[in-house]
C-alpha cells in the first residue's frame, strides 16, 4: 500500500503528506458555532474525516487530526476555552472544532465514572457554583446507514458547571438530548472539539452543540440584564428598603432587596 501511495503522489508530482492532506480537506470551513460560549468557526467534516485511513476502525495513525505519536485533536479535552486551530503531524493548520451532519445517536447517559464538584485543575480546581456536583454526559454517534465507525461524544461536566451546557443552553442540552437516540430513524447535526482519547478512540470532547437535522440552529439562552430591573425605593419608620430585579452573576441565589436604616 505504501509503494501505491508514493507512486500515486510522485504521479501527482506532490509529497504523500500533502496528497494526504488534500484528500482530508474539509468540504466546508468557516460554519458559525450554535453555541455562544464558543467562538470558534467549524469545518463541516464527516465521521470518516475523523477517523481516517482507520476508519471504521480507531486508530491515531492516518488521522488528519493527529499532532503526534501520542495526541491528536485539541491538548486538552475539559477546556473550557479550546483552539481554534491546530498543527498537525504534517505541519497543516486546521480547525478541530467540527460539525458533523446526518448522525444517529445511541448509548447516551449520565458518566457516573466522571462526577465532581469541582472543577478539573486544567480549569482552575475551584468548587462548582452552588456547591453542586456535575456528572460528564456521554454516548456514541454513528453516521446514519452505516453499521460501524462511531465517535464517542462528551458533554464534560466542567462545561455542565461553568453554564456552557446544560438545560439553560438550548444548543447543548444535556437533558433532552438523550430524547433523541435511535437506531437510525433520529438524523441529528452535531458540534465540538475533536480529541483523542488515547488509545481507545476519537472523541467530540468538548461537545458543544446538537440539532435535529430538519431543524434550525437553537436559539442563544436568553441574556441577562445588564443593569438591576426594576429598582424601587420605599420608606419606612427609620429605614429605606431597596427592591430590585436581576440574576446571580454567580450561579447562587440573587439579592433582590437591601434595608438601610437610620443610625441613631
């Protein structure tokens, strides 16, 4: 196989990494993320641009997304704040953050494996708002009328706890999209970040976004106020009570209402 490909590249007059990378291109770049906690533009790739000359297979060899013997896609997979490019072990600078169309998802669940409450120490280490736990979501999509040649997806639990994802988050929510399995009869769009997960598999990790193939984009979650809403100042017998209407900047209950009182 080896002397074919040279031979096809020498016929090409190119070398056989470009021949690779060229073949590998992505169809479309520069797609607007669904989610808004990612700034990132995606190339629209398919499952076997993933996986490469393995596929159906997992391997990290012959992926247009390795960086190197041992990695491949983004260094690290709970950031909540990815590349928006990557080198790869050809020296091509490419996006691995992806969109994938007409996929089916199956084995989807709560990761008990990967619950914390607090954050990982790539992102800080500090307790989740609230003091709440938050458990990584996990499953496998398959491009529909294929039996084989799966990439694992992960809706990390630091994006859970940071609000990236998350039932508030109409493009990445957890909750209703384990609705959505099927053994092929659900065609869903998804997002996010490719990572190998040596040296098991290929994974969109962090995911970032899902749709329903015959539907548009989600919309944004709906954007706090800038400013307190609805202030009021009432008197009393020695004491001004304040009232007020805005959102926790926190992810804790808000204070709506201050009383200053005379001093003696």
């Amino acid at each position: 196989m080896g002397i074919l490909v040279l031979a096809f590249a020498a016929y090409l007059n190119v070398t056989p990494s470009a021949a690779i990378d060229g073949a590998q291109s992505a169809a479309t770049s520069g797609l607007s993320s669904w989610n808004p906690n990612v700034t990132c533009a995606a190339d629209l790739v398919t499952i076997q641009d993933v996986l490469g000359s393995a596929y159906p297979h997992q391997a990290l060899s012959g992926s247009r997304y390795q960086h190197n013997a041992t990695s491949g896609g983004i260094p690290l997979e709970r950031s909540l704040s990815p590349p928006c490019t990557i080198t790869n072990i050809t020296g091509a600078v490419l996006s691995p953050f992806v969109q994938i169309n007409g996929v089916s998802l199956y084995g989807y669940g709560v990761k008990t494996t990967d619950c914390s409450g607090w954050y990982s120490k790539q992102n800080g280490g500090q307790r989740y708002p609230g003091n709440k736990t938050f458990c990584t979501n996990a499953g496998q999509i398959i491009t529909l009328g294929t039996t084989s040649g799966y990439m694992k997806i992960e809706i990390d639990r630091d994006w859970l706890g940071k609000g990236y994802c998350g039932p508030n988050v109409p493009s990445c929510n957890n909750e209703t999209l384990g609705q959505e399995q099927s053994n092929g009869s659900i065609s869903l769009d998804v997002q996010g970040f490719v990572f190998w997960e040596g040296p098991y598999h290929w994974e969109l990790h962090p995911f970032t976004a899902w749709k329903l193939s015959n539907s548009p984009p989600p919309p944004p979650p709906n954007s706090p106020p800038s400013a307190p809403q609805n202030l009021a100042a009432t008197g009393g017998n020695a004491q001004v009570t304040l009232t007020w209407q805005a959102p926790a900047s926190d992810g804790g209950s808000p204070i709506t209402n201050y009383k200053i009182y005379r001093g003696g």
